[in-house]
C-alpha cells in the first residue's frame, strides 16, 4: 500500500487540520464541517494526480482544444455518519462519480471496550473494474474499513482502490495494509502515533460524527 501523508509538507491543509483540532473552534459545527469538507476537496486534487486520462477534442466558439480528462469511472464510497462532510469535499472534484453509503458502528456487546463493527444499511452502483475510493474520515483501528471493503465485495473487483481520510493512527494503517490489495493507495492529512484504551487516535479531535452533526444517543 502506498501512503501518501499529505501535512509533510507546508500547505492551507494544515490550517484546516489545525482549526479541526482545536476544542475551541470545534464548538463551531458548520466551520468543523466546511474545513472537513475543504480537506476532502485537498485530498481529492491530489488523488486526481494518479487516475487515468485521455485525450479530448473540445469545441469553444473560436476553434478547438485538445485537453486531458479523467477516463476512470469512479466510486466514491463513505461511512455514515461522520464520511458525509468528507465526501461532499471529494464530490466537490469528482462530481461525475457515482456513489456509495454505508453505516457502519462500533458495537460493544458487553459494556466494555472490547467492540465489534456492525454494517447495516448499504447503497452501492457496481464497481467492476471501476476505481473505488473509500472516505472514512478517522482511521483508528481500521476495522470499520476492512469490514466496509469486505461488504463491498459483492458488488464487483474494483481496479484499483483509493483510501481518502483525515486523520490516521499507525495501529490502524499498519492493520488495513493487511487486509487490503497491494495496489490500494492511502490518501490521509495527517497520521498521529497513538491509540488510547478505547481505539481513539490521541490527540485526534474527537469524534468527527458528533462534532458535524451533534452527539448520538
């Protein structure tokens, strides 16, 4: 799998990264969306470098340009709740895509923090041969990814796979470089060393659900 860590190098990017971390401006739910969003339209631009393109003849009212267009047809699919503000940012780019939802939770049978990921509503066009790009934006311990892709199966073999998210822990992207195909690429802002007791990247920002759309019963 190759990674591709975005916050490396000196960009806006980080501007937004910050603004999403800190407690202060996160208590601003339409601005935490918006820079969620503004981070999907960042990682989307970058992953439009590695499609495929062909030549185009285009028609202007004074004559005609060759230019290079996308010719993959691309899937973007993300995880409800928190994936919404992030696809919109990639749709934002991508907006010929087609598109896939699921829901997918940390289930904790016992009250405890051992927990299980239950998938339960899916939407999904085929992705035969297609390139699939999968929007979750916290990978933590990467489970809920490998369960999403594991569901997604039945709808086809996608040609190549991209993963877009925000922020990553090392547990976690060490864990879905195992359970995902060689050619598969990771496009992330930022990527933090730990996870705490409970699988929350730390520092992270919290849970990104809750910060777009509120707390969850």
């Amino acid at each position: 799998m190759k990674v591709y860590h975005l916050s490396h190098q000196n960009s806006i990017l980080n501007k937004f990264l910050k603004e999403i971390r800190d407690q202060e401006i996160q208590k601003d739910a339409m601005r935490f969306r918006r820079n969620i969003e503004r981070i999907g339209e960042v990682l989307g631009y970058e992953l439009s470098k590695k499609l495929e393109f062909s030549s185009e003849e285009i028609v202007t009212s004074l004559g005609t340009k060759s230019t290079q267009t996308i010719s993959d047809e691309v899937v973007l699919c993300s995880i409800l709740r928190a994936g919404l503000p992030l696809h919109n940012g990639v749709l934002n780019y991508f907006d010929d895509a087609e598109n896939a939802f699921i829901s997918a939770y940390r289930y904790h049978p016992n009250n405890d923090e051992d927990f299980e990921i239950i998938v339960e509503y899916f939407a999904s066009p085929p992705i035969d041969n297609k390139t699939l790009i999968l929007i979750d934006p916290m990978l933590a311990t990467g489970r809920s990814l490998v369960s999403v892709y594991s569901a997604l199966k039945q709808y086809g073999k996608p040609k190549k796979i991209h993963i877009v998210s925000v922020i990553g822990s090392l547990d976690g992207i060490d864990y879905i470089k195992n359970h995902f195909p060689v050619h598969t690429s990771l496009w992330i802002a930022d990527i933090d060393r730990d996870l705490n007791e409970k699988g929350y990247i730390v520092p992270g920002l919290g849970d990104a659900g809750d910060l777009a759309f509120g707390q969850k019963m």
